[in-house]
C-alpha cells in the first residue's frame, strides 16, 4: 500500500514538473504583444491629394487638399500636421484637440505652396491616442515649373556684423555665427579681413562651377538645362570659387544637395562693393533655379 501511495505521488510531481515546463517555454517564446497605435489614411476621391505625386507650381494651380481618415482602438487626443520644404525642418500647419470619447475622426487640411519655392514638400500627418502613443503617415509633394528669378542679393563680409552666408533654397541670408543653420550655409563668404576675398566657399558640401563655357544667363530657363550644363562641366566643380567679378558679371553654376535632394542653381556677380572696413563690404547677386 505505501509503494502504491509513494508510486502515484511520483506520478503527480513528474506531470506537474512537465506542465511547469511546457508553460514556462510557451511564455518565454511567444509574441510580446505590440502597442496598438492610431492608423491615418487619405481620402481618395477627386480633389484630393492622396498620394506621392508632382504638381506644377503656378501659383493659382499649387493649391492642396487632403483628406485626413484617423482610427483608433483607444480614445483619440490630438492631430498634428507638418510641412517639411526640401529638408530645412518641420513646420506645423494644423493642430487640434480633439473632444473626449473619439475613436474615429475626419478632417479636410488646405495648403498653399509657395510660388517660389519649388522642390520636395514632405507632409507628415500624425494622429496621438490618450496613452501618448501616436501613429502618422506622410505624402511627398514635388513642385516644378519655369525658373524662378531672385535678383539683388547681398552676401557681407564674414569678418564684420553683416549676415555672411546664404541659403540659396530659401532665397534668405543667414549668419554664418548661427549654429543651427549650418546646414543651410549654401554659400559663406570667404573673408578673413577686412578687405573682401571675392571668394565663397560652402558649409554644406555645395559645389560651383564659375563661368561655364559657351553658357549664358538667357540660355538658362528650365529645370533640365541647369542639371545639363552642371553635369557637363562637373569636371570644373569646386567647393570654393574665386575671383568673384561684378564688372565683367561672373557666372556660378551651383548645386545643393539637402535631404537626398538636389537642386541646380545659375548665379550672376552684379557688383562688388569693398570700402574701408568689413563692415561696408558685401557681393550683390540674382539667381535662378
């Protein structure tokens, strides 16, 4: 009799040992279950923008509508929306709370594109729940059309207070004193005195062609002429260019890449101004791209 009871609690530890382990290997390799997060997607319907695509940048044609679908599993806080133009950073075009209790919300956002700013928009739409956990969805935008003309532009002498570097894609001068617009330093001026260099150089990896042969300023006037004149004469391409004339109008060939994008731009020196001290000195310029 005792064998007996000995011989089934034997039986009893061994199977609870086996079911013991049996659970323990299920719950090491099974799936960590993942954080449902809100899903955005567009309306696809005439009239809207809803996906990837290349719009003609006139002015009166550049006008966007999206449709923004959010969905969620758990209640809905807030919608964000961004514009991201050619990598230069994210600015916020549309933000909303949203009532308590929501797990579905629909919301038309409108955009204007700059008539001068052509190029790769990036818009990220971004949906956050009440447990902080947010889910987004982007649409790329390409803008394209005729050459845009900025003339009168000044580049100062980077040895005095004058702003001496130049975002070319945003059409801004910049100080090249502001750590945060490295990036940004298409051109910086190359001075380092009061007398100006007549010389640029770049903080960005921008590279210059001066003075192309065989190509003028008129010759100039799309998108696809700028790319072939550059590739053309890549061999003459230069991180620092020289002998910047405003009598004779040097012409510079340029091209920026930001953001896995890469833009051709045409210079033309229109004058030199160097009077005593730096702070009376500065390049003037018009460009296209």
């Amino acid at each position: 009799m005792k064998k007996l009871i000995y011989s089934t609690l034997g039986l009893i530890l061994v199977s609870s040992l086996i079911l013991a382990g049996c659970k323990g290997s299920s719950s090491g390799g099974g799936t960590t279950p993942t954080t449902p997060k809100p899903t955005v997607t567009f309306i696809n319907t005439s009239g809207y923008t809803f996906s990837n695509q290349s719009v003609l940048n006139t002015g009166a044609t550049a006008k966007l509508q999206f449709g923004m679908v959010v969905s969620s599993t758990i209640d809905l806080k807030s919608i964000t929306v961004t514009r991201n133009y050619e990598g230069s950073g994210a600015v916020v075009i549309l933000t909303k709370t949203l009532a308590s209790n929501l797990k579905t919300y629909t919301i038309d956002v409108f955009d204007t594109l700059s008539s001068t700013l052509k190029g790769k928009y990036v818009y990220t739409f971004s949906a956050i729940d009440k447990d902080a956990t947010t889910g987004s969805s982007s649409i790329e935008i390409t803008a394209t059309g005729a050459l845009i003309e900025i003339t009168d532009q000044k580049i100062y002498n980077n040895f005095g207070t004058g702003f001496g570097g130049y975002d070319l894609i945003n059409g801004e001068t910049i100080s090249n004193a502001d750590a945060s617009n490295v990036a940004r330093r298409d051109i910086r001026d190359n001075s380092t005195s009061s007398v100006i260099s007549k010389s640029w150089t770049s903080s960005n990896g921008t590279s210059f062609i001066k003075n192309p042969p065989t190509i003028t300023w008129a010759q100039m006037d799309s998108e696809a002429k700028l790319k072939s004149a550059f590739d053309l004469n890549s061999g003459s391409a230069v991180t620092t260019v020289t002998g910047l004339d405003g009598v004779t109008g040097t012409l510079i060939l340029a091209k920026v890449t930001r953001a896995a994008s890469t833009k051709y731009f045409m210079i033309r020196i229109t004058d030199v101004v160097d009077d005593p001290g730096a702070n009376t000195d500065w390049v003037v310029f018009d460009y296209k791209f």
